[in-house]
C-alpha cells in the first residue's frame, strides 16, 4: 500500500502525474495494481467497465491466437484441422 493519500480526485489525479515521470499512460494501465485501480474507478467509474472489457478481449483474442497457432501446426504437418477457436 501506498503512503500517499488517495481519497479526493484531485490525490489521485497528483499521485497518477507522478508515476507518469517513469511510464506512459498505457503501461500504468497494465501494470496498475489493485489498490490504485479502486480509488481511481471510484471517482471514475465507466473505466471499470471499459477495463473489464478490455480484459475480457484480451482472452478472446489470447484463445483465437493460440487456436490459429495449433490450426498452422497441424496444416503444415499435413493434419486434419481442428477449430479450436469455436470452443
């Protein structure tokens, strides 16, 4: 946990500048612990369904990948196709 005081927008909004100094918006994204996401989705709350959303694609798009990576290695053996993807 943090020291710094994350109870108004404007704690939050001063704390998230500061780690921008070291990262970009889109890495604080990804790496943004569980303890800065809930104030944060607090005073904002239509980002916990945009990252939910994001989180959800993320899998789909992790499954259709590794779906196309088994159907390519089953066509260049010369093995019948599967269709992982639907599954």
């Amino acid at each position: 946990m943090t020291a710094v005081p994350l109870n108004t927008e404007a704690e939050i909004r001063h704390f998230i500048e500061l780690c921008l100094k070291t990262r970009t918006i889109p890495k604080l994204a990804a790496v943004m612990p569980d303890w800065l996401r809930g104030p944060i989705e607090a005073q904002a709350p239509g980002l916990t369904e945009l990252r939910e959303t994001a989180e959800r694609l993320e899998r789909e798009a992790f499954r259709a990948r590794r779906a196309h990576s088994i159907a390519l290695g089953e066509w260049i053996k010369g093995e019948p196709q599967t269709n992982e993807a639907s599954q």
